[in-house]
C-alpha cells in the first residue's frame, strides 16, 4: 500500500487529501496516483470511490483552472477538504436559466452524487443553452442544495453516499465556472481518466484475494487442492488486474511526456482493454470466493458479504460495452495488424 494513505479510509481520508499532489501536476501518470488509489480501494471500495473523485477533481483544476482557482483548491485540499466531480444526470439535469454578468443562475440536479453531505467543494457539468456543458466549481458549504437521500438504495458501495442533489436556486460567479466549455469531455482526458477506477476496482480485488487467504487459513482449508485451486485462480486474476493498472500508469506517463497523436491512441487503447480486464479479473475471483467461503463466509461478521457487493457495484460503469468495440477497431487498422 502507498505509504501516504491513512490505513483507515474511513477517517475522512484527511491524511490522503493533505497530501495529495494530483493539484501539483495535473498529470494522470505521476505522484504514484495509481499506487494511492490502489490503496484508497484496498482499504474500502466505497471510500476508494470518493478518493478518486477528489483526484480527478484537482487534477481538473490543475489542468483548466485560473491560478487564483489552483491557488484556493490547493487550500481547501490542504485543509482536508474533500473534492467530487458530478456528472450524472437524468431529463432534470442541471442546466442554466438565466446568464447574466458576472454570474449564472441554475436549476436541476446531480444523480450518483457521491460523497453528498461530505464533498466540500463539487465541481458539476452545466448544461449550457446550445447545449455544451460547461465545469464549474461549486463551493458547496456556501450555496443552498437539496439532498434526496431516498435516491441511494443500492445494492452495493451505500458508504460512497451517491445520493441526488438539487442545485436549483444556485447563483454561481463568474469565478466559480472552470475552464471553457466543451472541456471536460476533450480526449484523451475524459475516457482515459477511467484508469482511476480502474486502479481503485484493482485495490479492492486485491484486498478481497488477501481476505480470502486468510479465512482458508482460518479454518484450516489451506491444504484442501479444491481450494488451493480457486485461491490460485484468484491470485493469477489480481495479478492480472495489477499487472493492466500498471501499464495504464505507464501509458499516461508516456502519454504526459510525449503529447502525440500515438502516444494518445496508445493511452486510449490500453485504459480501454483495462476497463474490460479488469471486470472480468473483478468477476472471476468474487464467483471464486463466493464458492469458496460458502454460506458462513457470507454472514455480516466476515468482510465479504460487503465488499463482493461493493466491487460488484463498482464495476457497473458507464459503457463497459463500448470499450471492447474500440479495442477491436484499433486493432484492426492497417497500422496495428502490419
């Protein structure tokens, strides 16, 4: 595990969120980003969630924010405040219903709004009149929201807080609106920024992989060779796992070193195949350890119970399906089968 993540997640991550250097750089591939997500999702699947959103969020900053917006985040991070980035929406987005120097007013909401009632500072997509989203930074122990706690009845990862929240009657300033719009979607960003999950999903394999080791050995089933054999499968799916979170860290060290159109399709490509790899290493070892704990294992005094639903949850996200399409499309350009 990084060595700068507190072993108890749950304690508000302060140390992690003191620390961090994501703000510092804005580069996906250093600072060990990956090995600290790992971690944060080793530790607790759900707050692993809410640790990436404050990694992505202050990399957003860095990345597209004045040097007075750097400058305030940079604060609030070291004074343990956490960040999120909320995106989800239904019909009832938010979006704009007045523009007017210097500021906009809002009206709509956020669904999946992780970390609700603890995020300090939300940076939201504004769903702007020609339709473009617009970031903004949204401080949000100085506006007045509704949270829909009722929204948040899921079968897995309840302690991420996902809840929906209503913006409606926020004024923001001019200050608040990060970057330009049409931002936060450019690539290689937004779809390569998948390797945080990806890297938090790895964590919890893993952790889920060490627990199971240890009850065989627990209850003396060590030596049985059908348990031997799932727990063998289990550590070669981890290592896999660990071994794709890596080349997505390598692919954006590449990628932050070089700015090319390769290096860019090679990044694109390789988070893609992660996502894909990484789901099914997910699903292999929780059919593996469900089998192998049985019925006692499952029971609330173990830890599987919950963490299987929280990686099971987790690894419902969005388009799952689309990145094998890409995969297969750039492998089979005239370039990748020469």
């Amino acid at each position: 595990m990084g060595n700068r993540v507190v072993v108890n997640v749950r304690l508000e991550l302060s140390e992690a969120l003191a620390h961090d250097d994501a703000l510092r750089s804005g580069l996906a591939g250093e600072n060990g980003e990956h090995d600290l997500l790992r971690s944060a999702g080793a530790a607790d699947l759900a707050w692993g969630r809410l640790y990436e959103g404050h990694v992505n969020a202050l990399q957003l900053i860095a990345r597209l924010g004045t040097q007075r917006q750097r400058r305030s985040a940079e604060d609030d991070a070291g004074a343990g405040r956490l960040f999120g980035v909320w995106n989800t929406q239904a019909a009832d987005g938010v979006r704009t219903v007045a523009c007017e120097s210097p500021g906009i007013a809002l009206a709509g909401r956020k669904t999946f709004a992780s970390g609700a009632g603890r995020v300090a500072r939300a940076i939201i997509t504004i769903t702007l009149p020609d339709g473009t989203a617009q970031l903004a930074v949204v401080p949000m122990d100085r506006v007045r929201t509704t949270i829909d706690r009722s929204f948040w009845r899921p079968y897995g990862m309840e302690a991420s807080e996902s809840f929906a929240v209503d913006f409606s009657g926020v004024q923001l300033h001019a200050e608040d609106l990060l970057g330009l719009p049409g931002d936060y979607e450019r690539s290689p960003w937004f779809t390569a920024g998948a390797s945080r999950f990806v890297a938090v999903q790895t964590g919890g394999i893993e952790q889920l992989v060490s627990d199971f080791g240890a009850f065989l050995r627990r209850r003396d089933q060590h030596e049985d060779p059908i348990q031997l054999t799932r727990f063998g499968e289990c550590v070669v799916a981890a290592r896999t796992a660990e071994l794709w979170t890596n080349a997505c860290a390598e692919a954006w060290l590449h990628y932050d070193g070089v700015r090319s159109e390769i290096a860019e399709s090679e990044l694109l490509v390789t988070v893609d195949a992660a996502r894909s790899a990484v789901e099914r290493c997910a699903l292999d070892v929780a059919e593996r350890v469900e089998r192998g704990v049985g019925a006692r294992g499952l029971l609330e005094t173990e830890p599987f119970a919950r963490r299987l639903r929280d990686l099971r949850m987790y690894l419902r996200q969005p388009a799952i399906d689309a990145t094998l399409l890409r995969v297969a499309g750039s492998s089979l350009t005239p370039r990748a089968i020469a």
